[in-house]
C-alpha cells in the first residue's frame, strides 16, 4: 500500500471510522490519516483509539492531503463540498475518493475547480466488520496510481472490484450496495416462520446464523462449482428441499429478486439526478 500518502477523511460516521480501522490494520501509518467531522466527539473517538489526526475544519483537513476521501450524507455533499473550494483552489494534484451515493463525478469536479483525479466507491455496511464488498469506478483522469491506491483502501476492509462505467456504481448499488439487507430479510422471514414452528428467538437465532455462514463458506470453498451445481447438490428430486425449492419457482422468487434490484437500481439513478 501507498502509506506515505496523507489522506484526509471527511466525514467521520461509521464507515469513514471501519475505513480508518482497515487501513491501521494494514500498517498505515497513524500521522498521515487525518478526519474532519463538526461533532467533536467523533472525531475524539477516532483520534484516542487509532492516534490519527482530527480537526472540525475541513479544509485545515484538506490542505496538506494528497488524497481527500468524502464520507458524507449526499444531502449535504453540496454544502461540504462548495465550503472546502471556497478556501482551496488547487484539487489538480489530488485523488478524490468519493463514498457518497448518488453523486457522480461530474458533480463532484464541478464543486472542486474540475478536479479530474476522482474514484466512486459503493461499500456495503458488511465493511464495518472487515468484510465489505465495494464497486468502483475511476474518472478518465485518474491515473493508474490512484486506481491502485483507491482499491487497497477499500481491500483493507474487504473486497473491491471496478466496473466498467460510471452506470455500473449503479448496478453494484443493487448487487452488493444495498444487498446486505436483502439476505437479513431472508432471514428475518425465516425466523418469523422458526417462530411459528415452536422455536424460540434465541435457537432461532443460532440455527440461521449457523445456516447462513456454512453456507456462505460452502460457496467460498467450492470455486469449482457453479451456485446452481451447489443448490442441486443438496436437492435430490422428491425430497423434502425439491419441494421447498419447486413452490419458490412456482412463485418466481427469481423474477422477484430481479424485479427487486431493477428497483434498487432506479432509486440510485433518481439520487443520482437528485444530487
């Protein structure tokens, strides 16, 4: 990783904090992370338990960083944004990483004097535990450099993978961004169900846990199988998983959950309009 590089966090909520912790882990050195947030107990917070530097003043943040990492809410990007170029002029020379969804790169070189160097990020929320997946996508002036660095950033935490087009933020949005929350209705629904079975919350709890992991882990380990091989491994025809597995497909859970990314998907093409 390129630690010599001083990056200025700003925004100091959850994932800006698990994105600070993965890069510490890595080795990062502590002196060149600095996070600007107006409440003071954040940045506090960030400062004691990893010793970085933090300030309230975003530009005092951003004036002596070669990479400006944006991790606030896109309803106050344009405020943020606007205060900074107000006092900093130069953004030629700096990488731009943005994790505010919904805001293209358009927008963003707009408000920073027509920065070029910028990287779109998606994360999910499974990044605070060290085991996110995130889309990227790199403006035509990025250089391979800042391709390489934005990418170690977000492997500190997890995985990454770029996609080809701008458009493509939108896709990962509904395939991995806003995924997590699908496989915990899943779940939920299941332990509804346990509930209705007799079980209590607390067995029910370990039984999907348990269910969810294992068979997470059975896709990781099993890199020679397709998901559909792996599926038809444990439904053998006239059991009992065919017949769960057959009154799914009579009641087209597959168009289902494509007619639920395509909406997933429209809401982020809206925010990005939006912002």
């Amino acid at each position: 990783m390129h630690t010599d590089k001083k990056i200025a966090f700003i925004g100091g909520g959850n994932m800006a904090g698990s994105l600070i912790q993965g890069l510490c882990n890595s080795g990062y050195p502590a002196k060149n992370i600095t996070v600007s947030d107006p409440v003071s107990d954040k940045v506090a917070a960030l400062r004691e338990k990893f010793g970085i530097n933090g300030t309230a003043d975003n530009s005092e943040a951003v004036n002596n960083a070669d990479v400006i990492l944006f991790a606030v809410k896109p309803q106050m990007m344009a405020e943020v944004l606007t205060g900074i170029a107000q006092d900093i002029s130069d953004f030629q020379d700096r990488l731009i990483i943005s994790i505010m969804a919904g805001v293209t790169i358009s927008r963003i070189s707009s408000l920073l004097h027509d920065a070029s160097r910028i990287v779109r990020v998606m994360p999910n929320t499974p990044a605070l535990i060290g085991m996110g997946m995130a889309g990227l996508y790199a403006s035509e002036g990025a250089l391979p450099e800042d391709r390489e660095y934005a990418r170690e950033v977000l492997e500190s935490v997890g995985k990454a993978v770029f996609v080809k087009s701008e458009t493509g933020i939108d896709d990962i949005t509904a395939l991995s961004g806003s995924a997590p929350a699908y496989f915990f209705y899943f779940m939920e629904c299941m332990a509804e169900k346990a509930k209705a079975y007799g079980f209590s919350a607390e067995d029910s709890r370990v039984i999907l846990e348990q269910v969810a992991r294992g068979s997470a882990e059975m896709v990781i380990k099993n890199q020679d199988k397709t998901l559909a091989e792996l599926r038809a491994a444990v439904t053998s025809k006239g059991g009992t998983t065919y017949e769960a597995i057959r009154v799914m497909q009579e009641k087209e859970l597959k168009a289902i959950v494509s007619d639920a990314l395509d909406a997933c998907k429209y809401r982020a093409e809206e925010m990005g309009k939006q912002f």
